[in-house]
C-alpha cells in the first residue's frame, strides 16, 4: 500500500565523513539524482540502500518508500484511515508525503527514485555481513504490528534471536518490533554465522564499537557500532 522501500534516511552533517566510514565496511555508492537542493549521497551493500542527507529531516531516521501516481494514492492512503502529516505537491515540487508510524518513526513516500539502484553479484555481502532486517523499538509490539499490516506488510511472527522480537515483512524490507529501551532507537541489523571473525576483524582494522551492548547479547558473538551520523549498527551471528 505505501509502495517500495527505497532508503534508511539519515541526517549526515558530515556526508562525507559518513561515506567514508561506509566504504571502510565494504559499501559503495549509488549514483543520486537531483531531487534534494543540498548534497545527498547514497551507499548500499546491494540490499540496504543508506541515505546520507546533509539537511535536516522531519525525522532522523526515518524510512522512505517509492509510491508512483503519489497524489491519487494517498487519497487511497486517507480512505484506509492513514493520516498524512506532511504532502509536498505540485508541477515545481518533487511529489512527496509523510506519514508518522508506531514508535515515533516517519516514513516517506515519494513520487520516484532518487538515486539508481547497484547490482552487485548475488551472494555479494559487505565486511559486515547479511542485512537481515530493521530493527525498531515500540512500546506495543502488537499495535505496531497491526499498524504496519494496513501498510502491506505481512507478520512474521515472535522471535527470539538476536533479541526477542516481532518479526513482520514485505517483498523489501523486514523489521523486528523491539521492546521499548532495548536499543536507543532503530537499529540496521546485519547476520553472519561466522560474525565473531568479522568483529575481530573489523576491531583490528580499527574499528570503534559501542561499549555497551543491549542487555541479554553475548559481547563474543555480537556487536554494535555506531555510523558518525549516528546510524546503530547491530552485529550478530543469529541463533
């Protein structure tokens, strides 16, 4: 119903600090339109795409989706009872809308892409492994995910690995809905059977992790790091 997931939108004062520190993980950029008046850069490991945005945001983070014919389906949107916050309209506008989301996230729905997509061979992973899901803290896991089923996502159901969660998806995207106060907001969560190398190899590299981690992971097998725009980074090597 909201169309395809397009970006994790972040605010990145330093874009290029954030670039660079993407690129040391094994990320590559993606070559951006002009859709934003102000720099704006994209990386991605060929299932996550990272938008870098130097400006501002209604929200950071939040989650953008690609939702063409835009005007006609928010009125779509309105008749489902999903409240638009914010619409950007017209022929001297790139089309684009807010709606806000459980856990006081914003998604946004734009009319078209903004940056073009990277095929990388398939199987291809980053230094930090498979991105497996976005996770994303709510004080009701259950309403959040009945929220996100009128959206078009389908429930995936109670899992217990990394951390107990609500699993939903959709042909895109895959979140985990977190109990409040496990993270400190919404994390990009990346899986690896063999992560315990990667992090040692990462630290040797001269990567910097969070000192602590959430309550209830082993610090051998998982890990967090923490983007220079402030994008939590969750290593894990799954169940």
């Amino acid at each position: 119903m909201i169309g395809r997931f397009h970006e994790f939108s972040v605010h990145a004062p330093d874009v290029l600090a954030s670039i660079g520190f993407y690129e040391r993980l094994g990320f590559v950029q993606a070559s951006t339109g002009e859709a934003w008046p102000y720099p704006y850069a994209v990386v991605t490991d060929g299932r996550i795409g990272i938008g870098l945005h130097c400006q501002e945001l209604p929200a950071s983070p939040l989650l953008a989706f690609v939702l063409p014919d835009l005007l006609h389906r928010l009125a779509a949107l309105e008749a489902a009872g999903i409240e638009i916050v914010d619409r950007q309209l017209g022929g001297d506008a790139f089309n684009q809308a807010a709606i806000g989301a459980p856990g006081g996230l914003q998604l946004r729905l734009l009319e078209a892409r903004t940056y073009s997509p990277v095929h990388r061979p398939p199987g291809t992973t980053s230094k930090l492994g498979w991105f497996e899901q976005i996770a994303l803290p709510v004080a009701d896991a259950e309403g959040a995910a009945r929220y996100w089923e009128r959206l078009g996502f389908v429930l995936a159901g109670e899992a217990e690995e990394p951390l107990p969660h609500l699993g939903i998806t959709s042909d895109e995207v895959s979140l985990a809905l977190l109990p409040p106060g496990t993270l400190a907001g919404p994390a990009l969560v990346f899986t690896h059977a063999a992560m315990p190398g990667r992090i040692r190899a990462l630290r040797d590299a001269g990567l910097e992790f969070a000192r602590r981690l959430p309550a209830g992971l082993d610090a051998d097998r998982n890990a967090l790091l923490v983007a220079p725009e402030g994008t939590q980074i969750l290593l894990t090597a799954g169940p």
